[in-house]
C-alpha cells in the first residue's frame, strides 16, 4: 500500500510538473519519504561511521569521542574485520589507517569503495608520506589527516565526508527515477 507522503500531497493541492509527482509517489512507495520511513530519518540524523585502526587504545577513545558528538560508530582492529562489518552493514564515511597488521590502509581503501561505492574515505595516519596521500586521495579518497588529530577538526571532516556521501546517495536516487520517468513516459 502507498501512503501518500507530503510531498504527494503537496503535488495533489497546488500545481506541481508530473516528474515532481512520480518522483514523491515512488519515494512513498519505496519507504524513501522522511515522512514515513523511519530508518530514513535515523540516517538522515545519525552518522554511521567506521573506524578500523589497529591501536586498540585510539580507536576505543576516539570511538568514544565521536558517539558523544551523535554519531554511531563501529569499529574494525583489521582489513579483514572491516571488510566483514562492510559486508553487514552500510556506512556514510570510514576512517582508515594507512598501516594495519593485514593490509595497508590504500589497499583496503579501494575493496571499501568496492563494497559501498558511497561511502567516502578518510584516510588517518602516524605516518605520513607525500607518496601515500597523494594515492589516497587518487584512490578515491575524501580527506588524508595525520594522527594525533584534534577531535573537533576531524568531527568536522567526518560531517564534511557525510554530506557529500548523501549528496552523492541524492543524485543516484535521482538518476534512478529520471531513468524510471523516462522509460514510462518516451
């Protein structure tokens, strides 16, 4: 059953383009509407963010830290474990250290991007190199930050990271229902 979103509605009393109306009547009918659809809203207020470090202590404090600041964290100690909690879930932004005990942060950076092509990267080390920052961010890469990092400034680059992942998320959903409208209506 459809039920009809604000957006329906506002198409439905005042004049609206016919792209407007099928683009609010398939938000409601996939449970996209922010009116409805809980999860949406959750997501929308929540950032969901993985950190994968190796350094049980940083991670545990700096995971700490950013749940206090609203965002929900999970954490990865390896690439494997990363990769494992990818395949469960989805995440706006990761946090990868540039050296881990099973692999190296570029090379997990590029099987993340496999797994969630949204998701935006930063890329955080003790150890930094021109060589790896500049293949981070070739790599796809958001952001390159070195450790120690202020908490405030790297909360920011995180909610810099989540808005042009959503951005990026937006325009996909927007490609979709143009590609749908236009295969109802040539």
């Amino acid at each position: 059953m459809i039920r009809p979103t604000l957006n329906v509605i506002a198409c439905a009393t005042k004049p609206c383009n016919v792209e407007e109306l099928a683009r609010a009547a398939w938000e409601a009918a996939s449970g996209r509407s922010k009116h409805f659809a809980e999860t949406d809203l959750v997501a929308d207020e929540e950032i969901r963010l993985l950190i994968v470090d190796d350094e049980v202590a940083f991670l545990d404090s700096l995971s700490t830290a950013l749940e206090r600041r609203g965002m929900h964290v999970s954490t990865a100690a390896s690439g494997d474990d990363a990769l494992m909690l990818l395949g469960e879930r989805s995440f706006d932004v990761a946090l990868l250290d540039v050296r881990l005990p099973d692999t190296n942060g570029i090379n997990l950076l590029y099987r993340v991007k496999e797994a969630q092509p949204t998701i935006e990267v930063i890329m955080l080390t003790g150890h930094p190199t021109v060589e790896t920052g500049v293949e981070g961010i070739r790599g796809g890469a958001f952001h390159y930050l070195t450790k120690p990092c202020d908490t405030e400034f790297l909360a920011r680059k995180i909610r810099d990271a989540y808005a042009n992942a959503r951005a990026r998320r937006e325009e996909a959903r927007r490609r979709n229902v143009d590609s749908l409208l236009q295969g109802r209506w040539e």
